[in-house]
C-alpha cells in the first residue's frame, strides 16, 4: 500500500515565472486509504466491509465537524469503487485511475459544490449525467458536498432519482449541519457520523508530518496546535503549515503565541491570579499591557475560559468546597456571556474589562448558607424549634445602616449569622464537632431558613418596616389573620364554583370586614353589579348561613397587611405609606386594567 504521505512537492517554487508548485500541508498529506483517515475507523470499517460483501447501498449521508475527514472519505471509496488494482476492499491509491480521482479529473467520480450549485437548475443537469453508464471503471459515483446549502426545490428535484437511481450509480453527500436536510432526504441515504480528532491522534499525525518535513516543534507545540484545532485535522494540518512558514524548521511555543495572538500562560496565570485575590485594581494593571500588545478580546477570553475549565478540574479532583466549585462555575457563566456579547460589540476590551472586574468580585459574594455540621459524613438533624430561633434572629435583627428611599425592601447583608447548629440528638455534654465559620448574607440566610421550616411557620402577616427590617407578626394578628382568611377563602370558593371570572373579580376588588355590626364586604361598583345576578346572591346566602349576617357596600377598596388578598399582594401595614415603586407598580397595572376594560 503507497502512503500519500510520504510525497513531496516535485520543485519548489519558482517566484521568477510567476508558477509556483508548493501545495500545503492540508493537501499534500490527504489521505488516500481507508487506514489514513485518521480517528474514523468504524465509518471506514463499514464502508470497506460494504464493498467486500457487495451491500452497498446507492446513496451515502457523511455527516460532521469540519475538516475530519468526509470529502476525503468519499473520494476515497469512490477509488476503492474504481481501482483496478484494489486489494482487499482498498484503492491501490497509485494507479491512474487512483490519481485522476485524487486530482478530481475522472469522468466517472463527479464533485460539486452544493453551495455554488445550489439551484433547480444544477440538480437538472446532474439527474441528465445520470443516466449515462461509466466509460472506464463500474460505476458512476456523484460527491455532492456542503449538500445542506441546496434549496428546497433543488432537493425535490432530486428525490425520485435518489430514491431509484441506475444500479450504476452511487450518491455521496458530505454536510456540517444534517438538520438543514429534509426528511424525505434523509431517509432515503445510509448515514455515516464522523467524530471530532481526539488531540493524541492529531498529535501524532502532526508528528509525522514533521519528521517527513524534517522540522523539529519545540517542547509543548504540537500540542498547543491541536486543542487549538478543536478536533479538526485540516485546521491542525493548515496552522501547522502557517508556523513552519514563519519559524522554519524549529518552530517554538512562542511561535504560535505570536501568530495566532494568545497570551503567554505567565501573563495569564498572573491575570487569574489578581482575579482570585479581587484586586481590582491590578486586574485593570494587568489587563492593559496583554490588550495594548495586540491581543484580541476574544482570544483572551477564549484563553481564560480554558484556564478556568483546567482549574476546576483539578479543583474538583483535590476535594475543593461548595463555594469555590460555586465560584469557578460562576466565572465561567461570566465569561460564557462575554464571548456572545463580543460578537455584537465594537468596544471589546470595556465588555471583558466589565467581566473581570465582575469576576474579582465573586469571592466577596460566594456564601455557602446556612449548614448544620456534619459527622460521619452525614448531615446532622436540625430541629424544627431550633430553625424557627434562627428565622427569629434573622428576621428580627434590627438594621444600622440607612436605607435610601428606592431601596426600603433591600434586607441588608453586612450582619451576618454564624451559630453553628446542632444536632437535636445530641445531649449536652457531647463534644459537638467543630464547623468551619461561615458568612451568611442576612437575605440569604432568612430564605434557607424559612425553606426549612413547615408552611404553617410563617404568613403573610409579617410586614417591613421603614427601615427595610421584616417583622414577624405578632400571636393575636396571626389568630385574627387566620380566621379571616378562612373566611374570605370560603367565599371566594362559593364564588369560583358559580364562575372563575366572578372569583378573580371578588379577589382583586373587594375586602371582608368583621365588626361589632356584623359581616360587612366592601366592594367596588362593578363587583356591585355582579353580585345582584342570582347566582351570586344564593352564594353570598349560603355563607351567611355559616358565618352570619352579611351586608355587602360599595366603597373605596383599599388593602393592608392583614386583609384577604393574597400573599403575594401584601406589602404593608394598614398604617404605613406602601414603598414608591409598589405604588408607581399599582399606577401601572390599574390604569392598564382600565383601558382593556374600556
């Protein structure tokens, strides 16, 4: 078996005619065999053992990345197809047959370019080459490759000679993005999926390349080379070609920093290192030096998302906390988000200058919340008393900072709560073991808490104060609280079940009141209305059989804390002046209701 690889180009160039022979890496060291296509063995495997059965079928589907392998593969079955010479399901790769199908010049192997003959009118012409029988070899094999870039109308055309073509001709389609195809396409052509290169087989081929070149890449290159690739061998192969051109024959790392514009890994580390510690500032001293010197903002970020992958990684192996995995999976979130909006964006050092500084802030706001130790590797048990003392703490912590007035419900987060909890089975004698102290945001620690504890723990009788503090309620007002709400709930679901409209309507403009007079529900004009159709009435009827006298008035519906509105409504005491931007929200979303009435 010839292996391509071994050719050379025949002379080298010759500047003074203006002709110049030299052919790239990418294209000198294509390969011709089923074995050279690298890191594609079970497709070439599967094509090989098709011809040795003879089950071959008339339409092929190649499908992958870029640059791995598919329109090399085509050509290489069409010769093995072809070859006079073939052995053991495999082109001779040195024949004339061979090397007119390497050149694209044999009569019998047809390629076109699905995106310059996209057309109606292209499809045409081929389906009127195929009824033409070969003239040398025994078949007719058709590579259409970027096939997805054909139109709708050009794929229809197709599909009747695809699905019956002459039994001597054979279809090959090679694309990158298989969805674009359409269905009744796809089912009528054997598909192959190409995988990406792992980086040890690119590396490798790069070796080989370079011993045949007799080019020796300093220590680390090779490598570098091919994760830049992205699993592709072409890209690798054409990266590789633009290095020897600028290095010689002793290219180093450096080499490719310079050409391709990256960071040398002391300058990053250095970057990540400052990012860590939240110095600010000299993330900012650092920073401009690598993006004066020429480096692209998105290159820097593609670097560092590299970086932190590789950290997190080996972070994750040596046993890191909750909060650092938090911080890393954070920053790369970041990052992830820079690299989309540095595509829209014609300022690119301000967004990744934005992103670190944001980035350097994350071990000021990483908290691990509220914990309860831990012993023997499990989670001890928190009791329900302790937990509702803690939300006691939390809620009840008086605030020492002043609150401006478009943040009175920001709970602040400068105190913090750091009692270990307990173990309720413990007694209290036993030495409890010792948990790392941890800092927990006011905010935050109230939220874990309130999820821990049994729905029935809090209401939505607890109000915010001006200060911005949240209050628990008091015993009588959550009793008060209580027996209202059951209440309006009862005849709100005597309402629902004679029309859901009529129940929204009693939610949003009407208020229950319990006096010394009686049952009294304070109702808007147009619930008014509403309320005298019959249906309403007897609802109304049946409550009062159960809870008293009720006279229903139509007034101004106004509601506090304690009132039979939903939870989620409620802001604050029927004394206090509700927060501006709670009042600028009901400005809104009733003159809206307004003009939809209207």
């Amino acid at each position: 078996m010839n292996n391509h690889s071994s050719e050379h180009p025949k002379s080298a160039p010759d500047y003074g005619s203006g002709a110049a022979d030299y052919q790239v890496i990418a294209r000198r060291f294509r390969p011709r065999t089923f074995t050279d296509v690298v890191g594609q063995e079970a497709v070439a495997e599967a094509l090989r053992q098709s011809i040795l059965q003879n089950r071959l079928a008339h339409a092929y589907l190649f499908c992958g990345p870029r640059g791995v392998g598919k329109t090399s593969m085509a050509r290489i079955f069409a010769a093995a197809l072809q070859c006079p010479n073939s052995s053991d399901a495999a082109p001779c790769a040195n024949c004339s047959t061979c090397e007119r199908i390497f050149r694209g010049e044999d009569s019998d192997v047809t390629e076109m370019d699905g995106a310059s003959h996209r057309g109606i009118d292209d499809i045409r012409g081929l389906i009127e080459h195929v009824q033409y029988a070969p003239t040398q070899g025994s078949y007719r094999v058709f590579i259409l490759d970027e096939v997805h870039m054909l139109t709708r109308e050009a794929f229809n055309a197709l599909l009747k000679t695809l699905e019956e073509p002459p039994p001597h001709v054979k279809f090959v389609f090679a694309t990158t993005e298989p969805e674009r195809i359409l269905p009744t396409v796809l089912s009528r052509c054997q598909r192959c999926d190409f995988s990406s290169i792992s980086q040890q087989d690119i590396v490798r081929r790069l070796e080989k390349i370079c011993e045949i070149e007799k080019a020796s890449p300093g220590v680390g290159l090779l490598k570098e080379v091919a994760s830049l690739a992205r699993g592709g061998m072409r890209d690798a192969q054409s990266l590789l070609d633009q290095i020897l051109a600028f290095a010689g024959n002793q290219p180093v790392l450096d080499d490719l920093l310079r050409i391709t514009g990256r960071v040398s890994p002391q300058s990053l580390n250095q970057l990540m290192e400052v990012l860590w510690q939240g110095q600010l500032p000299q993330v900012i001293e650092t920073l401009n030096p690598i993006l004066d010197a020429g480096t692209e903002p998105s290159v820097l970020t593609e670097q560092l998302m590299e970086a932190l992958r590789a950290e997190l990684h080996k972070g994750v192996a040596a046993g890191w906390t909750e909060d650092q995995v938090e911080r890393q999976l954070l920053a790369q979130e970041i990052l992830q988000e820079t690299r989309q909006k540095l595509r829209h964006q014609d300022r690119g050092d301000l967004v990744l200058e934005l992103a670190l500084m944001r980035i350097g802030t994350l071990p000021a706001l990483i908290r691990t919340g509220l914990s309860s130790p831990v012993k023997g590797g499990t989670s001890s048990m928190v009791s329900t008393e302790m937990k509702s003392a803690r939300v006691e703490e939390v809620l009840s912590e008086p605030s020492s900072r002043p609150v401006s007035g478009d943040s009175k419900m920001k709970i602040e987060e400068d105190k913090v709560v750091n009692k270990p909890l307990q173990s309720e089975t413990a007694s209290p004698n036993e030495d409890q073991p010792k948990s790392t102290p941890t800092t927990v945001g006011r905010a935050q620690g109230a939220l874990q808490a309130l999820r821990e504890l049994p729905s029935s723990a809090m209401d939505s009788t607890s109000s915010l104060d001006r200060a911005g503090t949240l209050n628990p309620p008091s015993p009588s007002k959550v009793k008060e609280h209580a027996t209202r709400v059951s209440e309006a709930d009862d005849l709100r679901a005597r309402f629902e079940k004679v029309s859901s409209m009529l129940s929204r309507h009693y939610v949003t403009d009407s208020k229950l009141e319990n006096s010394d007079a009686g049952w009294r529900l304070v109702v808007s004009q147009s619930l008014e209305k509403v309320l005298s159709a019959p249906e309403a009435k007897k609802a109304v009827s049946d409550w009062e059989k159960v809870y008293g006298k009720l006279s229903i008035e139509q007034g101004s519906v106004k509601f506090s804390s304690g009132d039979s509105r939903p939870a989620e409504e409620t802001y604050h005491d029927e004394n206090e002046e509700p927060p501006q931007v709670v009042k600028q929200a009901e400005e809104i979303f009733s003159s809206k209701a307004r003009r939809k009435k209207n």
